[in-house]
C-alpha cells in the first residue's frame, strides 16, 4: 500500500526547518491482535467469527475498517482470526 510520509527537517544549507513528503510502500499496523496473538495489518483479510464472514480491512477515515465500515477497534481480539493477505 502507498502512503505519504511528512517530515519536518532541517535544511543543511540554511538551517531553517523544512517540510519533506515522501511515497513509501508499506502497511499500517494496528496494534490490535487476532486470536492466536498476530497483529492485524492493513491489507490482511481477517474473518470475524462472530457473524461468520470475513473481509480485507482498509484505512479510511482516519481507522483501520472492515469493509462493512466498522472500525476494527470495536472488535474483541477473540472474534477476529487472520486467514490471508492481499499479496498472498
């Protein structure tokens, strides 16, 4: 996944803080744990054993979701189990 980067730097020649943004790939992490104690990441495909469906979770609006919309932080680390990724 592309994100952009901001740092706030100092410019070796005048001294004077500057901005720079910079495109990464990576995923983010968020810090909430599947059943068996991994970290669920932007990109995994996660079930939710609760309602007996799974889907990709995604960054939108400023928090990891389901594709239902619901913030991942409003599931219990037991109802959720990582069956893939993305890339696999």
């Amino acid at each position: 996944m592309k994100h952009k980067i901001r740092q706030r730097v100092l410019d070796p020649v005048t001294g004077l803080k500057v901005t720079k943004v910079e495109t990464v790939n990576g995923e983010l992490g968020s810090g909430i744990f599947d059943k068996n104690g991994r970290e669920i990441f932007e990109g995994d495909r996660v079930n939710d054993l609760r309602f007996g469906c799974y889907g990709e979770i995604s960054f939108k609006y400023g928090a990891l979701r389901f594709p239902n919309g619901h913030p991942l932080s409003t599931y219990g680390d037991e109802n959720l189990e990582i069956i893939g990724h993305v890339n696999d």
